[in-house]
C-alpha cells in the first residue's frame, strides 16, 4: 500500500518539482528494512534518491 502510495505522490511531485532528486523516509517507516528495500525500488524507477537515517537512527513508536 506505501508503495503504491509513494507511485502516486511521486508523480504529483515529479510534475511539479522536476528538478527534485530525493525522496526522504523517516521513523518507523525508515526502521522497518522491507519498506527500505521496496521504496527504494519505486524511488529508483523514477531516477531518484532514497535518503534514510541510519537504523540505529530510526524509531518506532510500536516496537
């Protein structure tokens, strides 16, 4: 679902930011590894940057 999310935003943010280059992800989203990976596939598919903090950065009110 935050794949297909981040496919939409992109393109609304593409169309209107070309020069944009970077996709930031942060908290929980940036600590879990899976949604690194596929994010920054879907990032990568546009010619884009995944920027993340490091792991032991990155919190997760549920853990």
């Amino acid at each position: 679902m935050l794949a297909d999310r981040l496919k939409n935003a992109l393109t609304a943010f593409c169309s209107a930011h070309p020069e944009g280059r970077h996709v930031v992800i942060a908290g929980g989203v940036a600590a879990n590894k899976a949604l690194r990976v596929r994010l920054q596939s879907v990032v990568a598919e546009r010619g884009l940057t995944l920027v993340a903090p490091p792991l032991k950065l990155c919190t997760d009110n549920a853990q």
